[in-house]
C-alpha cells in the first residue's frame, strides 16, 4: 500500500482479474420468438443470452454493434446477504463478491454508451460498499445519485430492531453527456393549475410574489405596488418582493399578478402558466411504493406469470423499471441487464418500445424468461405495466447460447482447435479476438471481416504457400490491408506489405483463459474458512484465500 497515492476500496485479491476469452454466441431458434405479424415501429433485434454472465458481456464487448450502445444498463446483482435462494446462490464471501462485481462494472462501462447511465439495485449489506467501488469504476464526479426505493408499505410489530422497508438504487452515468429525462406529468401535478378568471393563455397557478429574504436583507427588492382594485399601494413590511422592479413592472404589463378573483388578497401573486412551465417534473431521490410499486406487488406480478408454486423470492415490480426507463432513456434506446433474474428489465424494456439484451445463467432463461417474453410479444401478458403503456403485443428477441471455449487440450495436452468449431464459427471467434467486426464477403473469399474501411482478415485452417500469399497479396491491393489467420505458412510472407500473418491457434494461445466456463463465484465454490476464535467470531486474517496458492 506504500505506493498508493488515492483513495480507494480495498480488498483480498483486488489485483486478480480474470483472462476472459470473447465468446462467440450460438442461437438457439427453438427459443428466439417473434410476432406472426409486423406492426409498425415493433423491434426485432431483442437479445437474450444463456451463459455466464461475465463470459456473455465479455461476447458483447468485443461486438461493434453493442460496445459504445448501451443508453440504460440496470442490473439487480446478488445481494450477498448470506442465504440461499431458490433460483440464485446468494451468499458470496464479501471480498470474493466485490471482486465479481468489479470485473462486470468494467466491461458495463465500456459498452455504455457516452450518455448512458447504470442503475444498481442493492440493500444495506453492500450498498455502501459498491458506492465506493462505482467511484472507483466510472469516477466520483459521474455519481448522479442515491435513490431510495419504498419495497414495503408495512412493518410488523414482533419486529426488534429498527426494521428496513427501503433498498437502494445507486445511478452513475458514464460522461457528463448524460441528462436525464424528466417524468411525466401526474393528474394531481396537472390538477393544481386551473383558470378562475378565464385567462385566454389557458390554465395556471399561483406563485409567491414575496422573497424569503427580508426588507433588511434585499433592500433592492423593496418597493410599492398599486393595487389595481383598491388604487392603493402595497408596501413591504417584513419580507422583500421577489423580483425586481424592472421584472416587476415587465409582469404588470403582461397582466400576471393575481389579487383574487375580486382582488381580496393583500399582497399579489404571480401567475405561472401550465404552458410555460417544463413539460415534466424534476425527478427526485425517493421513491415511495404508491409511485414505483413494492415487492409485494411485484410477487403478485409473478404469480400471474407463472403460478403460486414457481415464484422468485426478490422479484422487482414492473413500475420500479419502468420508472428507471422513463428517466434513463427514449424510445428505442438500448437497454441491457446482465442478471436477468425472472426477465423484468426486458417485459418492461419491450412495453415501453426500447431494445433489450438480458442475459441470464440459471436454466430459468428458459423456464421463466422465455416464456415470459413469448406472453409480452403475443399480448397476453395483462399485469405490470401493460395497461400503463398501452401494450398490444408484437415485436421479438433472439436466444443465444455461449459458445464452448475456442480450444481444447488434444489427447498429449497441446491446444488445439476445439472439434465443435466449423470453418464460420471460427472466423467469427478470431474476428473477436482481433477487435474486426465479423461480416463476410460474397465478393471476395478473404473478406472474413473488418476492422475499418480499408483492413480485412481472413481466417482458414489451410496451410498457405508463398506462391498463394504473393496472389492474395496482388488481389488485396496496395491501399487495403489483410490480417490472415491460418495453420500454417511458408516463410517469405514478411516480404508483402500489405499482408500479417499469424499461426493458429498460436496466435491467441495465451491471450486468455481457456475451457473455463463458470465466473459466478457460486457458494459451494468458496474458500473454506478456517476455525472460529476463542469469542466465537471468525477471524479475517486466518482465512485461506484458495485464489492465492492457500496464502491469506
């Protein structure tokens, strides 16, 4: 810690960070979905992916079409409170639990779009603790705020202790390029302007013409006001006026002020008109359930999706995402969350007309999630905010799997390409860990991909000869480069300028880890602790780190 010259989070095995390799994603058609009939403005391009998490945003990292897009990323990662529940292993050791979420607030940011922003859900285990860790992630400055949610509207009395009815949503936006939206009017908000005296400009309210401020303090805001009823003038006794007089007279002109309807009030206000005021209102840091919904109400969601006997025990309420998505983005903004859960970000994403991509480890991406979103894109899906947002159906998403890992030990332990690999999946795979977008040619056969306008790569398992590097070269050209990725090749290819070439799988040999396909920290996979102490208490420096060779 000498060296350390900032303020920071620490934690055992901080500096271990994973190798992770870029996975290719595989559809699986039987469970992508899709409308039987187009309507205008549906989106098809939804994604929902089976797999570790860490592994699928590493595969939308290194994709061109997803790195740099994300508007919205909200996540309700594991709380870590220390049980087991039903469809998640909820009880990470805590410095192995912010090491996890370390790694996949890396990657979130970059693929964040510059005025994006990430909501992250929490209680008081770790809330605090991932505030300091989102500091050091995205910067201090790109905090935007601290949110309490209202999850329960009672208390029971056989409770000791101070009870919690509120978790917290934690919003950091990537750049200052994020704004956040304003949200919608409600009745009663729009209910407090009306129009006594019929004013042709339409409804309005009326606004304190006196300053906190008293006649001492502003002497500037000081000054007397006819009445127009009486013809007497109204002077300050106790508070200033507002405004200036300059502005003052500027309202007189405009017939602002207000007296009353027969000029019974002793002092003016001003008249603000509903159509001169933002169309929205100003968000703020609590969010009572009446507004967003509790987790009641979001069992209740899950019970008419899948029954009484299969519900998540942690479920968040449709109105809580969609009071997110309103702030956070627009119609068809792309929103991301990387623990899926029971699918509640992407039923609501797709309702409000925003694309989505949910990824999601447990087999409930097929139980639940599935055919949950099957409900929402035939429209029989009638609770959350269905009503809400005029949700008639339509739409669809694709399912995906990870792809196995690129290689595989051979029977005398060398790495070699994996057996389940064809000629497609590998040029895909090699596109991603060379940072080119996979598009192949139906022009030219050595036109895998791209990397910008004018270089390409191209991937086989041939062996090549000089004779037939020297001919691809001339195709190439001379304004146009070509990485190739193959077996094998004859020396001599260093002498053509416009081509590299590169041996698989050599070549990414020790990019990364291979043949692991499991980050999720699961319980039974936790460092055993050692012996509790003499009080009871087990002592932190006396657990075995397993990630360090058995050193504490």
């Amino acid at each position: 810690m000498a060296g350390k010259t900032k303020l920071e989070l620490t934690w055992i095995g901080k500096d271990i960070r994973p190798r992770l390799e870029p996975r290719i994603l595989i559809e699986e058609p039987e469970f992508s979905y899709h409308a039987e009939a187009r309507r205008e403005g549906d989106i098809f391009d939804n994604v929902l992916i089976h797999g570790d998490n860490l592994l699928a945003l590493k595969a939308l990292e290194t994709d061109p079409s997803v790195r740099g897009k994300v508007k919205c990323v909200f996540i309700d990662p594991p709380y870590n409170t220390g049980s087991a529940f039903t469809h998640y292993d909820d009880g990470l050791e805590h410095s192995l639990w912010l090491g996890m979420m370390r790694d996949r607030l890396d990657i979130l940011r970059e693929i964040m779009s510059n005025d994006g922003s990430i909501w992250i859900t929490l209680d008081d285990n770790e809330a605090h603790y991932m505030k300091v860790l989102c500091d050091e992630v995205f910067g201090r400055g790109n905090f935007v705020r601290h949110i309490a949610w209202q999850k329960k509207y009672s208390v029971s009395n056989n409770f000791k202790g101070i009870a919690s009815i509120v978790d917290h949503i934690l919003v950091y936006r990537k750049t200052s390029d994020f704004q956040n939206n304003l949200l919608p009017r409600s009745g009663d908000a729009s209910a407090r302007y009306s129009n006594p005296d019929n004013d042709p400009r339409g409804p309005w309210k009326a606004v304190d013409y006196l300053n906190q401020a008293s006649v001492k303090q502003r002497p500037n805001l000081v000054y007397p006001i006819r009445n127009p009823f009486t013809g007497e003038d109204v002077y300050n006794r106790i508070k200033a006026w507002k405004y200036e007089k300059q502005t003052h007279e500027i309202h007189v002109l405009e017939k602002r002020l207000w007296w009353g309807i027969n000029g019974e009030n002793s002092v003016p206000a001003l008249k603000l008109f509903l159509s001169e005021v933002r169309d929205g209102m100003t968000p703020h840091n609590w969010w009572p359930h009446s507004e967003v919904g509790h987790t009641d109400e979001a069992k209740k969601e899950m019970i008419g999706l899948y029954g009484p006997d299969d519900v998540f025990d942690t479920p968040k309420p449709e109105r809580l995402l969609q009071r997110v998505m309103s702030l956070a983005t627009s119609p068809g903004d792309l929103v991301l969350d990387s623990f899926a859960g029971s699918g509640t970000t992407g039923a609501v994403a797709h309702k409000m007309g925003r694309r989505w991509i949910m990824v999601e480890l447990g087999d409930h991406a097929k139980t639940h999630i599935a055919p949950r979103m099957k409900k929402v894109i035939d429209g029989q899906d009638k609770g959350g905010v269905t009503e809400a947002t005029n949700w008639k159906g339509g739409g669809g998403y694709r399912f995906f799997r990870l792809a196995p890992s690129l290689l595989e030990k051979d029977q005398w332990g060398n790495w070699v390409i994996r057996r389940e690999y064809n000629a497609e999946m590998l040029a895909e795979a090699m596109c991603k860990h060379f940072n080119f977008t996979y598009a192949p040619s139906t022009e030219h056969y050595w036109m895998h991909g791209h990397s910008s306008e004018n270089a390409f790569i191209w991937v086989t398992t041939n062996s090549l000869t000089f004779d037939q590097l020297r001919a691809i070269s001339d195709e190439v050209g001379e304004n146009r480069s070509l990485l190739i990725c193959c077996t094998a090749y004859e020396s001599g290819a260093e002498r053509l300028d416009n081509l590299t070439v590169r041996k698989i799988p050599q070549a990414v040999l020790a990019a990364c880890e291979w043949g692991k396909d499991d980050y999720s920290l699961k319980i039974e996979a936790l460092p055993m602790m050692a012996d509790e102490d003499d009080n009871g208490t087990p002592d932190l420096f006396d657990q075995v780190d397993d990630r360090n060779g058995g050193e504490a």
